[in-house]
C-alpha cells in the first residue's frame, strides 16, 4: 500500500494559496499541468497539516465530493 502524500501548492489567480490532494500521481500531474499552462507557480509538497500549515483553500480531492465541489478552472 502506497501511503505517500500526493498534494501540490499553487498561488491562485485570486491571490489565494490553494493546496490539493489526490489519490493518484496520474490525477496530481494532470491538475499540475493545467495550473502551470496558465502562468501560475505550482509545486509538489511532500506533507501538508491543517493544524500546522497555511493554506487559504484545502481540498481533498480523493472525497467524490470535494472533486465534485473544486472546478480548477475557478482558480486558474
């Protein structure tokens, strides 16, 4: 079983600091592309804690419901 983390942190285009996480390398460098085509820094972080770290925006993008929520497209 495969336990790492795959998140990516990007910079809006609102301004806000977004962090995703996904539940396949696959689904993260899709989203990590389509950020980075539209001008915008991204980068892959190894960890990310609600409790500790910073982030104006956190979605989980393994929950069908936040996948379903988070349109990309609103950020980019």
């Amino acid at each position: 079983m495969n336990t790492d983390r795959k998140l990516i942190r990007f910079s809006a285009a609102t301004g806000f600091s977004v962090v995703l996480e996904f539940g396949t390398i696959e689904k993260m460098k899709t989203y990590e592309e389509k950020i980075k085509n539209a001008g915008l820094q991204c980068k892959t972080i190894p960890d990310f804690s609600l409790n500790f770290d910073e982030a104006d925006l956190f979605m989980d993008l393994r929950s069908p419901e936040c996948s379903a929520q988070f349109d990309l497209e609103d950020w980019i």
